[in-house]
C-alpha cells in the first residue's frame, strides 16, 4: 500500500503554466518499483489519461497532450511532478497521481486545476 498526496493545484489564466507534485508515502516497496501517471476528472466527465512515467522512466502523454505536458519522477524524493504549460480552459479539472505495481493501483485524492481569465 502506499499514500499519494497531489499539491500544486489552483488558478491560472489561460496561456499559464502549473507544476503538480504527487508525493508517496507509507509505502512497503521502494518508490521506484511503481509506474505512474497522472489522471484527470473534468465536471460531467470520465477520468481520463494525461500521462505515464514507467519504472524506468519512459514517458507517454495523450495526444492532446503532448508538447504542452511534461511528467517526471524523482525516486530519491518518492515524488511525481507534472509540469503544464499553454493551459487552456479544456484543461480544467481535478487532477489525480496513480501508482501501479503488479495488479495493485492506487489513487490520491486529487488536486484541483482552474483554468481561467
């Protein structure tokens, strides 16, 4: 099991950037062993994909993201950042970390991200 806590959420206009941190706690295996991504819920919506980092590092976005989106991982830190920039109004939503390892997932509670003028 492990603990994910986002920050890094809040209000930006349009054209802004925002870094998220997801930060991993209280795990039983080392932080390096989980894939990671970032999600995100816009109101009325599914969560959807944004982007994964692998285990060693290997990087996929969806498509609309890429170029915009950078996701990154420090092992040493047990933390995940997702770096945003040109953000748009689409790109309202809670964003949320997950941690895979084997069959297991896990979910933070989510940080919420305002795109607006």
């Amino acid at each position: 099991q492990v603990q994910l806590v986002e920050s890094g959420g809040g209000l930006v206009q349009p054209g802004g950037s925002l870094r998220l941190s997801c930060a991993a706690s209280r795990s039983s295996i080392s932080f390096s062993l989980y894939a990671m991504g970032w999600y995100r819920q816009a109101p009325g919506k599914q969560r959807e994909l944004v982007a994964t980092i692998t285990r060693t590092g290997s990087t996929d976005y969806v498509e609309s993201m890429k170029g915009r989106f950078t996701i990154s991982r420090d092992n040493a830190r047990n933390t995940v950042f997702l770096q945003m920039n040109s953000l748009t109004v689409e790109d309202t939503a809670v964003y949320y970390c997950n941690a895979k390892f084997d069959v297991l997932q896990y979910w933070g509670q989510g940080t919420q991200v305002t795109v607006s003028s």
